[in-house]
C-alpha cells in the first residue's frame, strides 16, 4: 500500500502553493484589509482561482466538475489554511455542490465559475429550518448583500438569498480579515437544497475545515521551529531549551495527527463508509484543537515579537478561532460526536 501522494496529488499541492504565494500572499492581504477594503481577496485572484478549477475540483465530472475527491479537495484546502488566504472558499465549493445536485446546474455552473457564496453560522439550533431555510438569527460569513448563503444542517444543505433576510447588519470579526453581519431569517425558501443521503455537504464541509486549520497547524509548526533554531540567547538557539523544544516536538505530532485523520475523514466521506459521520467530525474536533495548541505555543516561542500587529502570529489564532466555529459552536458538534457510536 502506497499511502504517499500520487503525482497528480503532487501537482495540486505545488501549484495552489504556488497561486497563494503569488496571488494571494499574506502580505497582500494584510494591504487590504488594513486599508479597509474587504474581502481582503481581490477580484482579480478570485477569477483566477476559478479558472484553475479550485471550486469544481470536487465535483463530478458528469456534473460540470473534474471529478477529484475529497482527499484531493482536503490538499488544496491545507493550502490555503497555510496561507492564510482570505476569502469564502468553503462556503463556495459546499455550494456549487447544493445547486448541483439540488438540480440548479447553471447555478452550480456560475458558482464553480467564481461566484462567491458566503457562509450561514447559526445563533441556535433552531435558526435553521428543515428545509434549511434560515427561520432566526444568525451570522453571515463573508455574504454579498445580492449573493447567496449557505445553511448546514446535519440533515440539509440549502443556498438561501441574503435579499430574503431582514436586518442585515455588519459587525466587526474576530478575524479581520473576514466580513461578518448579523441577519434575520423569516423562513423564506432556499434557493436549492440537498438532503444529506443525497450528498452529505455537512460532512464534507467538516472535512474542509479540518483540511484550513491542518494548515494552520503546519504553519505555526514551521514558524515556531524555525524561530526556535535561529534565535540565540546566551550563544546557544533557544531550542535547546526544553520549554522551547518540547512544544516544537508536539506541534509536529499535532501537525501530524490533524493531516492524517482530515485524510482519513476525507475517504470515509467518499466511500461511504459507515462510520464516515465519526471521522468527519472527528477530523475537524482533531485539528481544531491541535491548531489552538499549535497556534498558542507559536506565540509564546516567539516572544515579544508574536505578540505585536506586525507579525502574522495573531492572524493565524483568529482564523483558528473561526473556523472552530464554523458549522456552529464546537460544544454542539462535540456533543453530537461522542454520542455517535463508535467504530467498528
């Protein structure tokens, strides 16, 4: 058994790293959004992103698609959490699956194209409808006042109109990089839904999220080790100090961890398996606490220095923040893990 990334898989990792470094540098971003223009991507990177197939890849190819798996999405998706690139991806390659196999495929066909749709994060467990209309309040990620949402339920997946909202109000997030608003939802129908047996969006999406804060991980190991080696205090690194090294060494089992069951999830979801709910979330429950570890033990290696506005440290602990609450409040979806039962 060949558990090494296939050339193709190759391929995808080196050209998104490439495109993001280029395209969507965190330098670039932070030009943006400390000049107050958000989304902190510019259109020019998202069009570009679309055009390289990153909201299709995905899909089936008998569905507009290239016909990749989650195991290959999950690559791309480490990509950009290690980046930090801005901008709803989740949310946009989630929804051109809803409108595609909610029978919407020009829909699916302009959202895989680079139309951005923004992310629903409910106020409760009852803002969202049974048909995933959005029926209280809750949080808009990312949302264009004439775009589309996506709602997530365990059970539904649905593209609701922000113009259907009431009371759509900007507020500041954690992350600056991102736009947030509060909305209100009156049970307006969706534009397209799928149910969950038809295609389990949700499951996906805990995949993806798993897949941005693995990034995250990889990316606060790195920095931290390499600081850890170069700063010298007293003639030596400060690696060699336990305090210092033993944190490195767990970023790197933690890194490790996030990477293999996000993998892991990712071909559960595929194939069907029994247990592919447990290693979804399981995927996402892994890296979310591996990326608060990771991040937090990067800025407490770096010092001084991780903690000022200058170094991208804090960034990476608000992404982390989240997408740890992406799909709701992590109590609820921990809950619903442990009451699964377990693998076999």
């Amino acid at each position: 058994m060949d558990l090494l990334p296939t050339p193709e898989q190759v391929e995808i990792i080196d050209s998104s790293a490439t495109f993001l470094a280029d395209q969507i540098s965190i330098a670039r971003t932070r030009e943006l959004f400390e000049s107050g223009e958000l989304p902190a991507v510019g259109a020019a990177a998202w069009s570009a992103a679309a055009e390289l197939g990153w909201f299709a890849l995905g899909l089936p190819e008998d569905r507009n698609g290239i016909g990749c798996g989650l195991a290959d999405e999950v690559l791309l998706f480490r990509e950009i959490g290690r980046r930090l690139a801005p901008g709803p991806f989740l949310s946009t390659v989630l929804a051109a699956r809803v409108a595609s196999f909610g029978g919407h495929q020009g829909l699916s066909d302009e959202i895989a194209g680079g139309r951005r749709v923004g992310l629903v994060i409910p106020g409760s467990l009852d803002a969202i409808g049974p048909d995933g209309s959005i029926v209280g309040e809750v949080q808009l990620v990312d949302a264009d006042p004439d775009g589309l949402v996506l709602t997530v339920t365990p059970t539904i997946a649905a593209l609701v109109a922000v113009s259907s909202l009431s009371d759509v109000t900007e507020v500041p997030c954690v992350d600056p990089t991102t736009r947030l608003h509060r909305a209100v939802g009156t049970g307006v129908g969706p534009v397209s839904s799928v149910a969950s047996e038809v295609d389990p969006v949700e499951l996906r999406g805990h995949v993806l999220a798993a897949a941005l804060l693995t990034g995250i991980v990889e990316w606060s190991r790195d920095t931290g080790s390499e600081h850890a080696i170069n700063r010298v205090q007293f003639d030596k690194p400060i690696g060699v100090n336990q305090a210092i090294k033993h944190p490195c060494a767990d970023m790197a089992v933690q890194a490790q961890l996030a990477y293999s069951q996000s993998l892991f999830g990712a071909l559960s979801v595929d194939e069907g398996r029994a247990d592919a709910e447990f290693q979804a979330l399981t995927a996402h429950a892994t890296a979310a606490a591996a990326a608060e570890f990771a991040t937090g033990a990067t800025l407490q290696i770096m010092g001084g220095m991780g903690f000022t506005h200058e170094h991208d440290v804090h960034l990476y602990v608000k992404r982390m923040e989240l997408l740890s609450h992406t799909f709701g409040m992590p109590g609820l979806w921990l809950d619903r893990l442990l009451e699964l039962p377990e693998p076999v």
